[in-house]
C-alpha cells in the first residue's frame, strides 16, 4: 500500500473513530463533512437534512460560508439513515482536477454516512434519556409541591408552571369543567403573553372537549388554524398539546401546552411523556385534595369542640355571675356598692357578646375556591356572611394594631344587611381601621355592628361604631384621647 492510500485509510478511520467521542452530534458530524472533504478532494461538502431537526444541522458544511456549490456536473450524494428513516444527506461537489468522483470516493462517503447516522442516533438517544430524566424529576417535584402547598390556586398553578418548562411551551394553562358543560382557564403560566388566557373558556359540544372527555389526549399542529380550536386565544398559538387531567374515573381538568406560532412541533417522544405528566399530576391533584380535605375536617372539629367549651363553661359561667351581681343590687343597703355592680354586669355583658362572637366565628363556612370547588354562583346565598367579612376585616387590621380589636354585634346582622349596604358598611369598616392604624397610642380598638339600630326619620337601619383609645385629632374623648368614628345606612 502506497503512502497516499495509507495516509487515506488513516484519516478514515480517524473520522470514524470520533463519532463516540461525543454525544452532541454537531462537532462529531462537523468533523465527517469536513473529513469527506479532505478524503475525496472535494471542493464543497455539506449536510442536508429531511426532518425535523435544528436547522444548525443543516448548516454543517466544509469549508465553512455558504452552501452554496459551483455549477459543476460532477455531484455525489449518500442518503443518511437513522433508525431505518432517511435522516439527511452527505453532498460532495467540485472534485479537486475538475474529473468526477470514484467509486473509492461513494464507498469512502457511504462509511462517514453510516457513522454519521450512528452519531446522530446516538444524540437522540441521550437526549430522550435526558428528557425522561427531566419530566421525572418534574411530576415528582410537583407531587411534592401539591402534598406540601396551602391553596388550590397554587396547586393549579404549580402544575400548569412545571409543565411550561418542562414541554419549553409559550404557555402552561389548566382548564376545569364549568357548570355549563364547557371547560375554562382557571390557572396560567406565561410569563411573555400579553394576557387574556384566564377566563377564556372551550364552549360545550367543541370536538375538542368531546375528545378530552373521553380520556384521549389532543395534539394540533397550528392552533390558530385548526378547526377543532374554538377559544378566543388559539390565533396566538402554533403547536399545541391538551392533556386530559384524568383520575378517578372522571376529568378533573385539562392541561393545555401551546408553542408559538413557527416554533417546532412536538416531537412523539415528548408527546409521550407529557402524557404522563398529566397522569401523575392529576393523581397528585387529587390527592392533595384528599388531604386538605381531611385537613379541613380536623380544623372544624376543633373549632366545634373550642365553641362547646366556651359555650359550657364561660358562657355560663359569666351568665351566671351576672345574675348573681344583679340579686347583690336588689338587697337592702346595696347603694354603696351599686354603682360598682352596675359596671362589672355591663362587663359582664359586654365579655357574653365577645365570646358568642368568637363562637360564631369558630363556626364559620369555608370560604369559596377551596380546592375542588368552583366558587358559586353570585347573590345573596353565594355571598360571605357579614360576620364572617368583618371579622377578617378586624383580623387584618390586628396585624397592624399588635392586637386584635373587639368586636361585637347587635341583631340579625346576617339576614338584614344586603349585600350592597354590607359592601357599603365593609369599606367603611376599612376606612376607620385603617384610620386607627396610623394614630399614637393606640391600645384598644371596640367595634360595634347593630342591625337593630333606626334612622331619625324611623327607617331600619345599620349602624357601624369604631372607637379607639389612641390620641385624637381634636378632644373627642378625656385629655384629647380617644376617637369615634360612626357609620350607618337603611337597610
């Protein structure tokens, strides 16, 4: 064997050899063009392809510019096949000498073509590996997260965020079933939209949501153009997946997955493990309802056993005190200490009212948009009790004060107040606290709530009194301390 033979066998088996060496294909396959090159005396060689890779693959040519190639007949061409599919295609043009290619030449381009389809399907099979591992990693993070989260918003919300990334999608939305029959956006994750995803809804009857509700997945190339698309946001979107949320035997939601318009499609495998990252995020959710539910139900009995405690003991126990105070008034030579009574029953009183208010409290509904349930349905049912709206309004402002105000109620406030006027008498109820907040001295917040209370001209009315011990801006109490702040409307 000559020496130039020689020097060609060895640079062959130099390309051949680095195809292992590593496991991002561009530098590997930039060395098979470029050893094409150099082993044939080819003026240009370069790689086409006719899937869907990255076009930096396509851009893989010796020497480096553009491909474009002289406008000479002498051409040759050696398919790429990965996996049994034709892949792409190694070019040769513009043989050094002007004469055409060899046969040596087609045997020596069908060997870097061979080791160029091993190189590519090696890539792809270390970066399924690497996908799997990330989707993984993903469904576990996110069951971890909904078993240790606090609201079922940020469950939602959990899920539609990890799948964002995980599926690298312009958005992650989730959609729950409405009332109606159709589905609704109910959580969000896109950080570069410009907005108007939530709330937007797939009316009923949609072949989309017929597929949905039968458990099947639902993949579309172009949002924007597809026929089975019908929400008001599809024309910003190109490819897309909705997955059905589906545990239980029932559909708790979907996830939907949509690319850009242009972006790549998505691939099978990633198809795949989307699909069962919806499967275990739906069993996550599921269970984490479970447990908030079970949660929710030990906080009740708790409350329930706190309100008869307070209700068998100091309730009665105060009543009873009372009674006792006012027999002490009516015994002959009681005037010295009358006046002293008088104010410990009115105490007394007034301690009866703050606890049976607490037991009120201890006793209230779950608010709306616990996990699972869809708030209701405006009006006067649907709408939070009085109580319970001022309640949190003190609680609030305790965090403020340092310590939480008094309150009390006077009358059926519930069932009296309507929903406007309670609005009404809420935000004044904020107005005065905010107001008591930002005074000196502040020791002692009393708010007062009576629906029992008349206008001047005899009207049923509401009345709202917030007083408090702090220095007043002019001499509403003794040493120019104390303010009080009154509100009140027909009802």
């Amino acid at each position: 064997m000559t020496d130039a033979p020689r020097a060609r066998l060895a640079l062959l088996l130099e390309a051949v050899l680095g195809v292992g060496t590593d496991l991002d294909p561009r530098g590997t396959l930039q060395r098979l063009v470029d050893g094409a090159a150099e082993l044939t005396g080819a003026a240009h060689a370069w790689l086409s392809t006719t899937g869907p890779e990255p076009d930096a693959l396509a851009r893989i040519r010796s020497p480096a510019g553009p491909p474009g190639a002289p406008d000479t007949p002498h051409r040759l061409r050696v398919p790429i096949h990965v996996e049994g599919e034709e892949f792409g295609a190694l070019h040769l043009a513009g043989r050094a000498g002007g004469g055409p290619f060899t046969a040596g030449d087609e045997r020596v381009l069908r060997i870097l073509a061979a080791q160029a389809g091993i190189a590519i399907g090696n890539a792809r099979l270390y970066e399924t590996a690497r996908q799997r591992e990330r989707w993984i990693a993903g469904a576990a993070a996110v069951t971890t997260a909904l078993l240790t989260g606090d609201t079922a918003g940020d469950a939602l919300t959990t899920v539609a965020e990890r799948a964002r990334l995980l599926a690298d999608a312009a958005a992650g939305v989730v959609l729950q079933p409405t009332g109606e029959g159709g589905m609704e956006i109910v959580a969000v994750s896109a950080p570069d939209d410009p907005g108007g995803l939530a709330g937007a809804t797939i009316p009923p009857g949609s072949p989309v949501l017929e597929q949905l509700l039968g458990g099947r997945p639902v993949f579309v190339e172009d949002a924007a153009t597809d026929p089975r698309m019908t929400t008001p946001v599809r024309h910003r979107f190109g490819p897309s997946m909705m997955l059905p949320l589906w545990a239980g035997g029932r559909l708790i939601g979907t996830l939907a997955l949509p690319r850009r318009r242009g972006d790549r499609p998505y691939t099978g495998v990633e198809r795949a493990l989307a699909v069962q990252f919806a499967s275990q995020a739906a069993v996550a959710l599921v269970l984490a309802r479970a447990r908030r539910g079970r949660e929710r139900l030990a906080v009740y009995e708790d409350r329930d056993r706190i309100a008869r405690d307070l209700h068998d003991l100091v309730v009665q126990r105060l009543f009873a005190t009372g009674l006792m105070l006012e027999s002490t008034l009516r015994r002959p030579g009681a005037g010295d200490v009358e006046e002293l009574v008088g104010q410990a029953v009115d105490d007394l009183r007034a301690t009866v009212r703050e606890v049976r208010t607490a037991i009120h409290a201890l006793h209230r509904h779950p608010r709306p948009g616990d996990f699972g349930a869809r708030p209701a349905a405006e009006g006067p049912a649907a709408a939070a009790a009085v109580r319970d709206r001022v309640l949190r309004e003190t609680a609030a402002a305790a965090a403020l004060l340092g310590f939480a105000p008094s309150t009390r109620f006077t009358g059926p406030v519930d069932s009296r107040v309507p929903g406007p006027v309670a609005d009404r008498l809420l935000a004044a109820l904020r107005r005065a606290l905010t107001a008591a907040c930002r005074r000196r001295g502040v020791g002692r917040v009393e708010v007062t709530v009576d629906a029992t209370a008349a206008l001047p001209d005899g009207r049923d009315a509401v009345r709202l009194t917030v007083h408090d011990d702090g220095e007043a801006d002019g001499a509403d109490g003794e040493d120019g301390r104390g303010t009080t702040v009154t509100w009140e409307c027909a009802v």
